[in-house]
C-alpha cells in the first residue's frame, strides 16, 4: 500500500503514468523470462548428466529405450498409463475452472486466455472507518462483466516482470510439488486417521453438563465417516489438482495474467470456490484470522484455505454499471475504485 493519492488531477496523473499490462509484459520480455527460465532449469540437468557420465550416451539411451519397448511388461503401462490419468485429470480440473461459474462474481471466468483485451489499470483506495488510508494500483480482470460493462470484477495485484517471473518460477517448481502436492496428500492422511479421535472427543465433551451448544453445532457419530472420507477425497484429488496448477504456472510464463487467473481460480475451487482473503493461509505465512480446521467447530471443520500464492488471488471485488466502478469490496469493506476513463468523464462533467 503506498501513500494515499489526494485529487482527481493527481489520480489521473498517476494512472497516465502506470504502464498498462501490454506494455510491462511486451512479446521481447516475456521471451527473455521465458529463456531464462529455461537456462535455470537446463544447468542443474546437463550437470548432473555430466557429472554421472550420461551427457553424450543420453541420445543412444532414449533411442534404445523407444526401439526395444515391451508392452507385456506390467510397468510399461503403468508409465503410461500414470502420467495419462495424470493429465486427463488436470485438464478437466483446468475445464471446471473455466465452465463452473464463480461462487463471488456468479459468472463464468472463461475468457482466461485472452486478458491482455480484458485488463484495464486502476487505482484503488483502501478505505478504514470511512476514511481512506492509502492506495494501490491495480488490474482490473473486465472480462466477467457483460455487454453493457455491468456486473463484479476481480482486482489483480500489479507484478512487475521480474517480480512475476521469480514468483511463477518458484511456485511452479518448487511450491507446487512440495506444498500443494505433497503438503496437501500428507496432511489428508493424517487428518484422516486423526479426526475419528477428535470427533469422538468432541461427542464426548458435548454429553458432559452445563454444555449449551445449539442443534446445528453438535457433532453426531455420522461426522466421523463424512470426515474421513472428505479426508480421503482430500488425498485422491491432490495429485489432479496440483498437476492443474503447475500447468497455471507454465502457462503464466508465456501469458503472465492468463496464468495467475488460472492459477487463483484453480486454488480456490479446491478450496471451496470463494477468496477467503484474511481467513487464508498463504505459502508459509498464515493470515491473522486464519484457523487450523476453522478452528474445530462441526460447522468450520476442513474449512482452512491454504494458498500457495496468496499474491496471484484477487485482492477486491468492484461492481461496476455502464462501465464505471462504483464500489470496491475487500473484506466486507467498501473501498474506492477510480480508472482513467471514469476520472476523465467526471473532469467533463
């Protein structure tokens, strides 16, 4: 958050200044960050290759492993067969995220992969006890709003282009086998053997007197078998939904919005489909009203959202009518919106 922007001279000043998204992520940038990228990943391959001896017989091996394949050998399809059921999934999870319609904005997020015609700067000004306190530039994601430019919109953070691309590397490479894949398998199956403990604790503290607890919020002994097996789900949709998001993240390489909304879409329909904003859990860094299993209540439980790039989810919702922002929702809070065009048309007026 910078310091806030005072006047409709200065806000219209500052705007004009702020590059727009085709101009900080030109064709030349993203094919040096996508060069780059590369060379990071091809150094640690052709030393390793060279240090083990492979580097030269690397060709011959390929080429005798594709000439002598046995398909009655059983592991010859399970290494087909593997990484098949591996793609097929993430690609329909990526579908899901495109077709399914939002749980905020209520519409289809389908035009993922043309945003460069959909992105618009704006700036935002957060807004505490009715006073405004400071503000950010912002992409403005237009294309879930309809013909007439009436409907919500997502707000984007602004990246630079080397801030993008050192994000999108180590989310993709690094974060997303680690934490969204394997975090999120181990976790389920931990919680899956440990929580027919925890609700049978619960059912028996709720028995004990003096325990005013309302209809809804009391654990019944059929929590136990629909825990574990939200657990167990937990666990088989991991390796599809992990696998979506580092397709996000390669994507974000050549188009770096159309992958951060593929990427932040994804991530919330495997939490639950809403921006949990301050209720999340970001990389390794939870936020402040963020709680472990929503805190263990029958009502909250599995409800923890974790977000391997808190930085690629949306950061306000704006409403707009015939094309104007008129409000900027953060958290419940109503914050302000301005763009060029609508500062402009208010200088007309």
């Amino acid at each position: 958050m910078t310091a806030l922007i005072p006047t409709n001279a200065s806000r219209v000043e500052a705007l004009t200044k702020k590059p727009t998204y085709k101009q900080t992520f030109t064709a030349k940038k993203r094919l040096i960050g996508v060069v780059a990228i590369t060379i990071i990943l091809a150094i640690p391959v052709v030393y390793g290759l060279f240090v083990s001896g492979n580097l030269t017989t690397l060709p011959h091996k390929i080429a005798h492993a594709f000439t002598h394949i046995n398909t009655a050998n059983p592991t010859f399809w399970v290494g087909v067969g593997v990484p098949t059921l591996l793609f097929g999934g993430s690609v329909a999870v990526m579908v899901s995220a495109t077709q399914r319609k939002d749980r905020e904005l209520g519409v289809k997020m389908n035009k993922i992969f043309s945003p460069s015609k959909n992105l618009e700067v704006g700036l935002l000004e957060w807004n505490k006890a009715d006073q405004s306190i400071g503000s950010d530039m912002c992409y403005i994601d237009k294309s879930t709003l309809d013909g007439n430019g009436n409907g919500k919109a997502y707000l984007y953070n602004i990246k630079g282009c080397g801030e993008h691309y050192n994000v999108s590397f180590v989310v993709t490479f690094l974060g997303t086998p680690l934490l969204n894949l394997i975090g999120s398998v181990v976790y389920n199956a931990i919680r899956f053997c440990v929580i027919p403990f925890y609700i049978t604790y619960r059912l028996i503290k709720q028995g004990c007197p003096n325990q005013k607890i309302s209809e809804n919020s009391r654990y019944k002994w059929y929590d136990i078998p629909k825990e574990m097996g939200l657990s167990l789900w937990g666990v088989i949709r991991a390796p599809f939904y992990a696998t979506a998001y580092f397709f996000a993240g390669l994507y974000s390489f050549i188009s770096p919005m159309g992958g951060r909304i593929l990427g932040s879409k994804i991530e919330r329909d495997w939490n639950g489909g809403k921006p949990m904003y301050d209720k999340g859990f970001w990389a390794c860094t939870p936020l402040k009203e963020w709680k472990l299993e929503g805190g263990g209540d029958r009502e909250s439980l599995h409800k923890h959202p974790y977000y391997l790039a808190g930085c690629w989810q949306p950061v306000a919702i704006a409403n707009f009518v015939d094309g104007k922002p008129y409000a900027a929702m953060h958290v419940g809070k109503r914050n302000y919106l301005y763009t060029l065009a609508s500062l402009r048309k208010q200088e007309e007026q």
